[in-house]
C-alpha cells in the first residue's frame, strides 16, 4: 500500500453551501483552514464573512457559471479538503411520483452535480458531503436513469477514492441534541480517515440548567439569553403544561380554537421537552411554541404552574447545538436568522469528531 500522505499543519480547504458556517466552528481545533465558501443568500454569507474574515465568501447561486468560476479562481489550484452540505429539497425520494422530466426541470437537483464538478476539478483528498438522513434514498437523474447519489458518486470517483456513508447522531458525540444526519465520507485511496470517537453524553439540563429563568418577553444580563414574546393564552396554556408533556393533553387550559374549540393536534406540539434526556432536533421554527418540541422544560411553582412558558432562547439553541456561549456573531445579527440558522445546521461538535480522524 502506499504510503499515507502527510500534511504538516494544516488542511487547505473550500466549503459550498456553507449557510452561515456553523459546522466550521471547530475546524481551527483540528488543523483546517477553509479558504474560500458558496452560500446563495446574502444575510447568511454576511453572517459567515463575519465569522471567517480570512477565508473568500462567494455569495450567489452556485449553477451560474460566474459564481461557479469564482469559486473555483478563489481556491487554491489543489485542494486538501472539501466540505459541502447540498440543500435537496427537490430531489425526488424513493417512491414519489415524479417523472424525469420533471426532475430535470428543477434546478436544485443539479446541485449536487456542481460538487461533482469540483472534486472533478480540485481534487480534494478529503471530501465531507452531509444532509438528512433521506440523502441516501434521493434519486438523481444520471445517465439515462434515476441512480442513488452514492452510486453516482461511486461511477464517476470510485477509482480514485474510499467513498463510506453512514448516518450519525450527534447525540453520542457530544451533543445535547438527538439530531440525525447523513455523512458521506470520500479519501483518496492512498490516505487514511478513521471513524469518529464517541464523547460522553450530555443532557439538556448539563448545557441549559444553570442559565437564568426567563419568562415570555424577558431578557437577562446573559449575552443571547433573552425569551420571545407569546400570545397571553400560548403562555397560559404552557404555565399548566408539565416538563416533557404536551398542553395537547392538559385536562384544563388545553389549546383552543378562536371559536373556543379544542385543537386536534399532535402531542409533539405545544410540547415543553425534558431536562434529563437530549433535546429533540431543532427545526427551523423553533421561534414558535405551536412548533415541533421547542418550548422549555420549565420548572415546577409552588403555585402548581410551570416557569419558563416560552420557546428556546437564542442561547439555549445555541449550547443545545453544540456551538460555544461566545460564538463569534455580530451583535445586531437578527434573533430569527439565528435560529433559522441552527434549526438547519450540523452540530459542529460532531463535525469535529469525523474531521479529527483526517490522517494529517
């Protein structure tokens, strides 16, 4: 076998789709030095710049040929590492109804071709691809046929690269989030990329329990620690709403219709979660009490009320994602692009532990 490249210090490396570069929180940890990154909209490439001065952030759609070229001119002719997190959402799943041509007329399905293209041209030695779980089951058209995106890959790279998926979940790496996501990892067949190590597990109470409690509409003395503000019958509804249980349940001050109905819902809404367990996966409306599992545990009043009848705080998703209590943003970034931001991101936590693995 031949012998395993080595790098001195660090990795050079470019990151497309980068969002607001959350994954990229540790990569100084672990010796990588992203030099140029592709993100489509502007807020979230102005919160990236922010973050990462010293590396070329190319702000526009990856499938115009500029912005491509761009990207390619502002990285260095060979590349060490890539990193890119494709958006798929239209991409056909196994089992959906929609024809090829109907495929070939959305363009975000030809997204994950531009990375093709780029290790085409770069040839990095270590490639990251991550996405849903369901990245695995998408379909792509690809010579004449609807292939999966790992036998794509393995066509067009399998001769020169170790190509390895495999879903993880930050949960055991360190996270106190159980969130899912697919990993594909690519080296070159002469380098070496060993599995993550596992990290003790933490819950929502190790990373969130000692922050101040907070009301709807409070803010504390804690840099991101301050609560939205909710409807008067959100907050009440809440206030009688156990740690961990739905007010969907509640025998009394249950969620109602304007006509004073009760909601038929599902019992992950208007759900506080739990101190002792992980937090469940941040969604993108993680502003919303009415949402998928965001509201805070709370704490027992003697009153028999609940405290804390709100969503997350900025800082609480922050922590609960495994970002640091200074993450590095500019303090007038806005409250909603932040938690939309995290409700899309991979814990970098995780990222750390698969990159960390890289034969350097």
């Amino acid at each position: 076998m031949p012998k395993a490249k080595s790098y001195k210090n660090s990795l050079t490396g470019a990151s497309l789709f980068a969002s607001a570069g959350i994954d990229e929180q540790y990569f100084k940890d672990v010796g990588i030095n992203i030099v140029a990154a592709n993100e489509l909209l502007s807020e979230r490439a102005k919160l990236y710049q922010a973050q990462y001065p010293n590396s070329k952030m190319i702000c526009g759609n990856i499938l115009d040929k500029n912005i491509f070229n761009a990207i390619i001119e502002a990285t260095l002719k060979k590349l060490d590492f890539l990193i890119a997190s494709p958006p798929c959402q239209g991409m056909s799943i196994a089992g959906k109804n929609r024809t090829l041509e109907q495929m070939l007329a959305d363009e975000r399905n030809f997204l994950v071709f531009k990375i093709i293209d780029f290790i085409k041209i770069k040839d990095p030695d270590f490639v990251l691809i991550e996405n849903v779980p369901t990245f695995f089951k998408i379909e792509l058209p690809f010579q004449d046929k609807m292939m999966k995106i790992i036998d794509i890959l393995q066509i067009l790279h399998g001769d020169n690269y170790l190509i390895k998926p495999e879903v993880f979940d930050a949960f055991e790496y360190g996270v106190a989030q159980r969130r899912t996501r697919a990993i594909i990892k690519m080296h070159k067949k002469e380098t070496t990329w060993g599995e993550p190590q596992k990290l003790q597990q933490v819950t929502v109470r190790d990373v969130i329990g000692d922050l101040p409690s907070l009301e709807a509409g409070e803010s504390s003395d804690v840099k991101w620690h301050f609560a939205r503000k909710h409807s008067k019958k959100h907050i009440e509804w809440m206030r009688y709403t156990p740690t961990g249980k739905s007010a969907i349940d509640n025998p009394v001050h249950y969620p109602v219709k304007a006509d004073g109905s009760r909601i038929n819902s599902y019992n992950t809404t208007y759900r506080r979660i739990k101190w002792d367990e992980p937090a469940p996966t941040i969604t993108i409306r993680n502003d919303a009490i009415s949402s998928q599992l965001n509201v805070h545990p709370g704490r027992l009043k003697p009153d028999g009320t609940y405290s804390d009848a709100r969503v997350l705080t900025p800082l609480e998703l922050m922590l609960l994602s495994s970002l640091p209590s200074n993450w590095n943003i500019p303090d007038d970034t806005p409250e909603l692009l932040i938690r939309k931001c995290i409700g899309e991101c991979i814990p970098p936590l995780l990222i750390k532990q698969i990159v960390s693995q890289i034969n350097k």
